[in-house]
C-alpha cells in the first residue's frame, strides 16, 4: 500500500467513525462544527472557480490553458477579465495550473534586466501562498526550479536552483510581469516566451511515471459556488492532505457529512442535521461578507501555511476580498471600502479622493498603484480604459498648489484641467485597493500610512 492509499484509507476509517458519532449528535453541535468547515474550505472553493474557468473549461471567456501548461496575457487585465475578483492591471499575468499527483514539474524564469520585477506566485489548493520566485527571493537572474507535491519522495536533479514543497496535489500560481508604460510590452512579451514548464522527468531524461488518475472536474459558476458549495468542498478536499496540525480538524468535519470525496448530502445525517450544516454555512459566508467591510490592510490575510495557521477567518477573508493576494513582503494592500462613516462607498452618491502631501507617497521597492472597482470586486469599463494610476504615471500627474497629489475617484470626469489625475469609478458601489509592491519597511512595520478617503460634494 503506498503512502497515498494508506492516507485515503485512514481519512476513510476516520470518516466511519465520525459517521457512528453524527447519529447523537444535535443540530446546534452540527452548526458549529459546519460554520468552522465553512471558513476552512470557503477559499478552497473560491481557488477552484478560478482554477476551473482558467485551466478547465476551454469553452469559457476566462479559460488560458490547460493544466500544466502556462497561458500568457501579454496585456494587463480589463473588465472583461473575471476569472477573479480584484485582480490588478498593473502585471501581465501569465497563468499555471499544476497537477503535481503524476510527478514534479520544473518551472524557468528567464534572466531579466535589473529594476524590472517579475515573480510566480505558487499558491497551494488552501490558498496559502507557499513561496515565490522571483525578484524579491531569488532576484533577476532566473533559472530551473522544481515544484513538487505531497507525495512526492525523490531527489532533485543536478542544475535546480530550488526545491520548492506545495501542500496540496493540485495548486494555482501565476506570473506577475511589470509593464513600465504601454510602449514597453513588446519587453514584457519577450519574458513571458522564456517562461516555461516541463515534468521532471522530461527535464531529467528519464522514465515518465505512470499518469494520475482521470478525473471528472465538476462545474462550477459564481451561483453554484454557493448553492452546492459542501459537494464541491468535498471534491477538493481529496487533493489536499490536512496538514500535521489539522488532521483532528478535518476529523470533525466528517461528522457533518464534510470529508474527502464524500458525496452531499451525506446518507447518515439525520434531515435536521443537514438542514443546519446548510444553514451554517450560508450564515458564515454572510458574515465573512460584513466583516470584510471592516478590512483596511492586507496583513494578516496572505501567507505560507504556517504564518496562517489558525487564522482561518483571515484566510477566508482574503479569499473573499482579494483572492491570490501577495504576501506583505511581496506586496502590501490597502482597501477602501468604507468613508469615514463607516457607510459603503458609492459613487452615485458621492465623489472621493486620496491625497498624498509632499513627500507622502507610497514606500516601494518596486512600485505602487491604487485599482477603481465596482461592488463586485471587478474593473470598471470607462471612457478612458483606465483602471488605476500608479507610480509610473506620476510625470502626468498634476500637483496643486501646495505640492498635493490628489487623486480623484469619481464617476465623472473632474474637467480637463484634473482629468490626468482622475480615476474613472462606476455609477454606483465602488472599492479602491493600493498596491505597494516591495514594500518598503516603514510600510511593513506601519511608520508609514495610506491617507484617509476623503468624501466631496457631488455636483447636483
């Protein structure tokens, strides 16, 4: 019996007996365990949507390449860009969907100029962000790096820069490329040609190892998302060994039905039980929903699986309000979501703006940028296509009269006079989010703080 089937088998014996353990167990018990599983597996099931629009539906508007192969974007995303929410419009991305149950893959960067950055965020199917290559890590020079999974027991080959361990069977990770200007992505096409993918085997020149099982991915949208999220939390729960310090936990997921590859509804949970575990969850997802209104930094949201241990709700709240977001060292976020009130921002209503006095502007390595949203969490369609305004923009950036930048967020056009600093917003709901990219460690440590969204009066 191999070290996977022996895990399956023991996941199974657990799941029997947590089965034998639900027939005396009470509604109320049964919520609490499922409103606990909700939070744990909600950016699992987020991860999947992407992974599937992306990787598995090649009929779909989002859809890049299939698994483990990269699909480059040489643009920076738009509205028409829904794959997930938040996304920036700074970086082309270049997508990689890894299937690591067969073998390692080894992925190449090319070596690229100094003061450009790129980096591959490598994300496990939890949604930990597990490392990055790249820039801040490894530096421009490039290389082979292997990525290997859970099961994998085996030896690097000579000529891998680093080895790097994912979680999880199946995982997301995407290229981040920096386009200084648009006459510049002629360059940034270049380097996305000279990343590239290959089994381990292939690199190594030896024996392929026989494929992975076939697997039937399950569909998935926006709507079912929610409405059969605990048969899809159970799908991917087979592609992810807990880790040491949650075998228990998911344990006690399965005495409500949520276990790997368990089919949902569970035949032994009595109707009561199934009917609160469906409850939980709903009630979960709500209040993940109000309390990210309260979100102002990323901290706390983005990390390897150790920094996020125990911090399931922040996990899931970056899942909701910013799925695939960096770790701080790489980037560092600020949501606006909320005016000084506490009342959700709303561009129908109102005009906004951020100001940056003399010598304020964001601390970065790298650079910085602040991305308009609609309520949704996407790119706003505008007259101008123009979807944030970031540091290499400042020589068109006007200054007034005492040396302020200020940025104007609002659905009309502020006059010709303004327009350079003007970031388009939607008629309606809106978010902000600023991008510090290489943080600088007066914005890690919070020396540093973003300005406050003002609210100013809409013309009537």
């Amino acid at each position: 019996m191999n070290r996977r089937t022996f895990l399956l088998a023991s996941v199974a014996m657990t799941a029997l007996a947590s089965s034998v353990r639900a027939q005396s167990m009470t509604a109320e018990e049964a919520g609490e365990i499922a409103h606990e599983a909700y939070i744990y597996t909600f950016p699992m099931v987020e991860n999947y949507l992407s992974i599937h629009q992306y990787a598995l539906d090649p009929a779909g508007s989002q859809y890049k390449a299939p698994i483990n192969a990269i699909g480059n974007v040489d643009r920076v995303f738009t509205p028409e860009d829904t794959g997930v929410v938040t996304p920036n419009s700074d970086t082309p991305y270049s997508f990689l969907i890894m299937d690591l149950r067969a073998e390692p893959m080894v992925v190449t960067l090319p070596p690229i100029e100094d003061g450009r950055y790129y980096s591959l965020h490598l994300v496990d199917l939890y949604s930990h962000n597990v490392d990055f290559l790249g820039t801040r890590k490894d530096g421009n020079d490039g290389g082979d790096f292997l990525i290997a999974g859970p099961d994998w027991e085996g030896e690097a080959p000579e000529g891998i820069r680093r080895v790097v361990r994912i979680p999880t069977r199946i995982m997301y990770s995407m290229f981040r490329t920096q386009l200084f200007n648009p006459a510049d992505i002629e360059r940034v096409r270049a380097i996305q040609a000279g990343y590239a993918v290959r089994p381990l085997s292939e690199y190594a020149g030896t024996e392929a190892p026989a494929p992975a099982p076939s697997v039937d991915w399950p569909p998935i949208n926006r709507e079912t998302a929610q409405t059969e999220f605990w048969s899809f939390a159970n799908f991917l729960l087979q592609f992810a060994p807990p880790l040491e310090w949650e075998k228990e936990m998911q344990a006690r997921f399965a005495q409500v039905g949520v276990a790997p590859a368990a089919t949902w509804p569970a035949a032994p949970l009595a109707p009561e039980i199934e009917a609160a575990v469906i409850e939980a969850g709903d009630a979960a997802f709500a209040e993940l929903n109000e309390e990210l209104l309260s979100i102002t930094s990323s901290k706390g949201l983005f990390g390897t699986p150790e920094e996020m241990r125990g911090n399931y709700v922040g996990r899931a709240l970056g899942a909701l309000g910013g799925l695939y977001g960096l770790s701080p060292e790489e980037a560092l976020y600020f949501s606006f979501l909320v005016d000084g009130e506490g009342q959700r921002l709303d561009t129908g209503r109102n005009n906004y703006a951020l100001r940056f006095g003399p010598g304020g502007l964001p601390p970065v390595g790298a650079f910085w940028s602040v991305t308009m949203y609609d309520g949704n969490r996407f790119l706003v369609d505008n007259a101008l296509d123009r979807y944030l305004i970031n540091s290499p923009m400042l020589p068109n950036l006007q200054a007034n009269d005492t040396g302020e930048i200020v940025i104007y967020l609002q659905h009309e056009s502020p006059g010709p006079d303004l327009e350079s600093n003007w970031l388009p917003a939607p008629d309606g709901p809106m978010a902000a989010v600023m991008r510090l990219y290489l943080p600088k460690p007066e914005a890690l440590d919070g020396s540093w703080q973003p300005p406050a969204i003002e609210t100013m009066e809409k013309p009537r």
